[in-house]
C-alpha cells in the first residue's frame, strides 16, 4: 500500500481545511500563531512565514489559508481593510520558494492567481453559501454545477420566509450573529467539532477534500478525471 502524503497546512485554525485534506488521503500537520486546542491531527504553535525552509521541504504539499479580514466584504464596507495585515504575497513567495505543489485559500476579492471559487450549492449535504477562492499551482477544474442559492434559514421576522424554514434541513448563515443554533451550524458545515467562533471563520471540509483529491494525483501522476458535478 501506498504511504500517505504529508500536507502541511498553514494558518490552520479549528482544522476545516485538514479535516478535507486527511479525508482526502492526506497525514496533516497543522501550523497556527495561536493555540487550536480542537485541531484534529497534529498541531505545531508557529508563525508560519517564519518556518525553517528545510522544515517546510520535509511535506510532500502546503495548503495556506493567510488571514482574510483585509480582502473581506467588511473591510471593504468599513474601509479598515488597511488595518489587517496582508499576507498573501509573503505567503506565495514562500511556497513559490519550497518547490513544493501549494494551495491558497482566501475570500472573494484576496489578490489570488486564476482561482476556482467553490460554494455549499456544489456539495451534497453541505448547507453554507460560503464562497471561497483556491490559487493552485497545478490545474484544478472547479465543479459544473453551481445552483442558484436557496434561501437561508432566518430568524428575522421581518423576513418573508420566517417560521418557514429548518435549520436542520435548510441552508443556514454561520458567520457573524448566526441565525441557527451551533448543533445546526456544525451540522451545515460537517464539521461537528468546532465552536461558533471557529465556525465563522472555517471553510467546510468538504471543499479541501475536493481540492486535495486533485492534488493526490499531481502527487501520484495520475490523471485528472472530467469533472460533472460534485
């Protein structure tokens, strides 16, 4: 049998993006500035862009996922965005630098290279609109089918559709106030391990699992199959 690559997996918070790569065939590591008490698989306190090259060299692939506030919707409305740090350019000059096959991951609007967005219409049992751009160095084909997007449960009585949603069945808002409870949350996301806070700021699993199943096969050499839908 095969051995499993090693990923590492920088910026890596609550663990959504190393959940969706070890899922995918992947032994993690994860790399954060701050304590992840809740991280899945093995966890290493560090800033990331000061990481020893050869360290970094020792994995067979990198997924970063740089701080987001300063390309976010809200930095825009607010115009603080210059209060964030931006990380994306130091970050890809230092995978650039490893050789190795890498993965950026970032809101719409981050100064990404020819990204593919993914979205919660694409998975089966995902239930998030949550857009999110990945910058490969390798080619990776997003899937087809992006549905229009479903309402999503509220509990705003101002809106049409209160009382008529199930945040157990429907699309559901995790970030900021929320409009579910965290059981439901988790559930949306398939990822029954977080909090609420770390919710807001994860990308679903499921969208590192179907970036890091092409990634395999860059690693493997094998082909990449024509991808229908999700």
């Amino acid at each position: 049998m095969m051995a499993r690559p090693r990923l590492l997996d920088l910026f890596c918070c609550a663990g959504g993006a190393g959940a969706g790569y070890h899922a995918a065939g992947f032994d993690v590591t994860g790399v954060d500035i701050t304590d992840q008490p809740r991280y899945p698989y093995e966890f290493i306190r560090a800033d990331a862009l000061s990481l020893d090259p050869s360290f970094i060299t020792s994995f067979d692939a990198i997924h970063a996922s740089p701080p987001c506030q300063a390309y976010s919707v809200t930095a825009k409305r607010t115009g603080n965005g210059g209060a964030w740090p931006r990380l994306i350019e130091p970050v890809r000059k230092m995978l650039e630098r490893s050789g190795l096959p890498y993965v950026i991951e970032n809101v719409p609007g981050a100064p990404l290279r020819n990204p593919i967005v993914l979205c919660g219409t694409m998975f089966p049992g995902l239930r998030v609109i949550r857009h999110r751009l990945f910058e490969t160095n390798w080619t990776v084909q997003a899937p087809l089918h992006h549905a229009p997007h479903p309402l999503c449960h509220t509990l705003d009585r101002r809106k049409n559709h209160f009382g008529c949603t199930n945040e157990w069945r429907d699309f559901v808002q995790v970030t900021g106030g929320g409009n579910c409870s965290v059981a439901a949350a988790r559930d949306a996301m398939q990822a029954p391990w977080m909090s609420k806070p770390e919710l807001n700021e994860a990308i679903p699993p499921a969208y590192a699992e179907f970036i890091g199943r092409s990634l395999l096969r860059v690693i493997r050499q094998t082909p990449e199959p024509v991808i229908v839908n999700a």
